[in-house]
C-alpha cells in the first residue's frame, strides 16, 4: 500500500479510536456532525478540485504514494480521508472540551449555592 495512502486510513482508524475509547462524545451519532460534514466536503470538493485538477495542477502528488483513485475533479480519494480525520478530530475535541468546561461550571455553581445555604 502506498504511504500516503496507508498514512490516511492510519488517520481515520486512529480518530475513531479516538472517539470510542477516549473521548466518547457521540459526535457519530449526531445530525449535527454529518451536516457539518456535508457542508465541509461541498467546500473541500471546490476547493480540493482545483488545486489537485490535473490539467493545471497547484498541488502535485507523487503517483507512487497515493492509490491513484480520483474522484471527482482528479481529488485524490486521500484527501478525503484526512479531511475527514482533521474535522472530526477537531470537532470532537471542541465537543469534548465544551463538555469539561460545562461540568466545570455546574460543579461551581452547585459549589457556590451549597456554600450560600450553609448555616
């Protein structure tokens, strides 16, 4: 398999590991997720397409790293799945912390009430 390639499904396998062994954040299981993630790849297909066209290419790839699959517009079938790592990872980080922070705050304002009522 070539390197690229083997590097971008290690991307993905790594972020969902990610989530369902640390993280935990049913960010899969949201709507949410997948419109952003449609949004996000209506984007990445305009943006992606034209730098990676193979008639005018910006963004060269080595033809022995990559599989060689491309769809649509020349995008190589890689960068779609390290877009799909990078969003998710990040988006799942946001979630995450999102989630400590609003723990945090409960804890406090429990804390501070329980402090309020005391004799």
């Amino acid at each position: 398999m070539p390197e690229y390639t083997a590097l971008a499904v290690l991307s993905v396998v790594g972020t969902v590991l990610v989530e369902v062994f640390w993280l935990r954040t049913g960010i899969f299981r949201r709507a949410q997720y997948w419109i952003a993630m449609a949004i996000v790849y209506c984007f990445h297909v305009l943006v992606d397409g034209w730098l990676t066209k193979l008639s005018a290419p910006i963004v060269i790839y080595d033809e022995g790293q990559i599989t060689g699959v491309r769809v649509p517009w020349d995008i190589p079938v890689e960068d779609y799945l390290f877009g799909f790592s990078m969003i998710t990872l990040t988006l799942m980080l946001w979630v995450h912390l999102g989630e400590q922070r609003d723990r945090a705050d409960r804890r406090d304002h429990t804390d501070r009430r329980m402090t309020q009522e005391a004799p």
